[in-house]
C-alpha cells in the first residue's frame, strides 16, 4: 500500500469515528414527561372541594386545550387556554386513553357540540368537525362518534365530580366511554356512582387554569337556550353552541411539580450533559491529534523510498556484445 493510500485509510477512519454517536440510549420519553410545571403558576381554578382532587401530585400528567369561542350575541371572539391535570394513580386506564387521543391529535379542530350551563361542557367526539363554515347541528353525526374503541368504567374513590371535574361520557353500557369527556362547569355530584342506579360516570382529572374559559363557553348561547342566559339548564338534551367554540389544540405540556423536584433534577441534568461534551470534545481532540502525528510520522519515513506499485522497473541488458 502506498503513502497516500495509507493516509486516506487514516483519515477515513477518523471521520468514521467522529460520525459516530458519542452514546447509544434507548427510545426517548416524551419530552412534556421531563417538563415540570409549579401549580403555583395556576390562578384560575375551580371552586375548591375537600376531596384528595384538589390536591396536585409529583408527576402528574398536564395538558392543555387552546379555544376559541364567542360568548354571546354580538361580542368578539375570545380565545384561551384550559389546563387539566390527570390522576393516573387511580384511573390509569382512563388517563392513559385520553393522552394517546391527544397524542395522535384526534380532538385537535373538533368543537365542543354539547354545552349545559351549570352542568357540563362536552367534547372528544372527532366527527365535531366544521366542514367550511360553522352550522348548529352540522355534520348530522356529530356527538355519536368516536374511535371505535372503548375502555372499562373506572372509578375510585378519591375521584368525584367536583367543580372543574374531566370525566368520561359514555352510552348505556357502563363500559362503553370511547373518546368523548366533558367537563363539570359546577359540582355535579349526581353523576357519581354512588348517588346513581346505572354505575355512574368516571372521573379522572381536573381544571387547574382557565377555569373561567369552561364557565364563558357554558353560558353560550345554544340551541335549546338561544338567549344564552339560562342559569340552571341540566334537562337540556342538543345543548349545541350557537356560535362555534372551538378546540384549536390539546397537548400535552408536562407534568406537576409541586416540590421543585423535576426543576432541580433538570438543572443538574444540563450540568452534567455540559461535563459529557467537554469531554467528548477532549477525546476528539485527541484522537484528531494522533491521527495527525501519524500522518506526518509516515510522510516524513517514506519520502525517499522507492515506489514499486507505480511503475516497472526496466531490466538491464548485461550480455557483451561485438
């Protein structure tokens, strides 16, 4: 092999080694899991219960969902955020279809098509799509739909409905909740299972902010109340907004982090990923400077040596002649 040859080989390998990952991880989380939220930043709740929900817990999972809706005749349109904390720890079955909904952006342009003043709001159903321009009671499907597949009820005891309550609708079946949740605009205590014949409903989180985004959008005017001023309207059955209010988006933000514990780890988490790339900039540079000396030591000990794959060397004649 000649000079040259062994130089690119040298230096083909340097770059093999710099192309390289410096570390080989796993399947990464999703980055809202390492994101803690301080529930001090939440200011706009529901009214307080003495129930274990309105407490936040480490860890728990925090979406939000960005609306747009009109809160009555002739007032301009307002938009804003409602932010829901989950209880994985007693319906994790539930909380855990509701994040891969959102996950895979199945209520993302879908509007809330039955809203109850001092009852509830409802929403999920991915058929609640407007089709060009808004229609009360358009498409024909809207509120019956869903994905297709249906979770068990679940119930425990620490969950209830309480003001700001999100809770799974459902058909007849008791096991039959898909998709579609709603939010108590007020206590709806008559929907738990123990105040109820046919297994009650099922709860599985809560309003931490923008409480009075869910209150503005019960009070719309509908179309069984077209003045939208009815107070206390828990008959309704259409319950349909006579002006769109619209989910633009429901992500998921992070988790609640009430002691500071993910902030801190996070923090100490960057210190040490900055120590992981000095490091590995060291080795690289290291590496660089030894493939370099070697580059050189080569030159500089084959520079007058003869070059045999290059050319034949012709072979004298040695015969006498006369």
């Amino acid at each position: 092999m000649g000079k040259t040859s062994r130089q690119r080989v040298v230096l083909s390998c340097i770059l093999v080694f710099l192309l390289l990952p410096i570390s080989v991880t796993g399947e990464e989380e999703p980055a809202w899991k390492s994101n803690g939220i301080d529930p001090t930043t939440w200011t706009d709740g529901p009214v307080v219960e003495d129930t274990p929900m309105q407490n936040s817990y480490f860890g728990d999972p925090v979406f939000a969902i960005d609306v747009t809706y009109t809160p009555g005749h002739f007032e301009d349109e307002v938009s804003g955020t409602i932010v829901i904390e989950l209880f994985p720890q007693w319906a994790p079955v539930t909380v855990g279809n509701m994040i891969e909904h959102i996950e895979d952006g199945l209520y993302d342009g879908i509007f809330f098509h039955r809203v109850i003043n001092d009852f509830v709001t409802q929403s999920g159903d991915p058929e609640c799509k407007t089709n060009g321009v808004y229609v009360p009671g358009l498409p024909a499907q809207c509120g019956s739909g869903g994905t297709g597949e249906t979770i068990p009820l679940e119930h425990n005891e620490n969950l209830s409905h309480v003001d700001g309550a999100i809770g799974m609708a459902r058909g007849q079946e008791e096991d039959s909740a898909d998709s579609q949740w709603y939010i108590a605009e007020t206590e709806a205590h008559g929907l738990d299972p123990e105040n109820r014949d046919d297994g009650g409903y099922a709860t599985f989180g809560i309003v931490r902010d923008g409480m009075s985004h869910v209150r503005a959008i019960a009070e719309v005017p509908t179309s069984d109340d077209p003045t939208g001023t009815d107070v206390d309207n828990p008959f309704s059955t259409a319950g349909r907004p006579i002006y769109e209010a619209k989910i633009n988006k429901i992500e998921m933000i992070g988790v609640a982090d009430p002691n500071g514990e993910l902030s801190a780890q996070a923090s100490a988490d960057e210190s040490e990923t900055g120590s992981g790339v000095l490091i590995a900039g060291v080795i690289v540079l290291i590496i660089l400077g030894a493939g370099f000396v070697y580059v050189v030591k080569q030159n500089n000990t084959k520079q007058d040596a003869p070059i045999y794959d290059a050319e034949l060397i012709e072979e004298k004649d040695t015969s006498n002649t006369t």
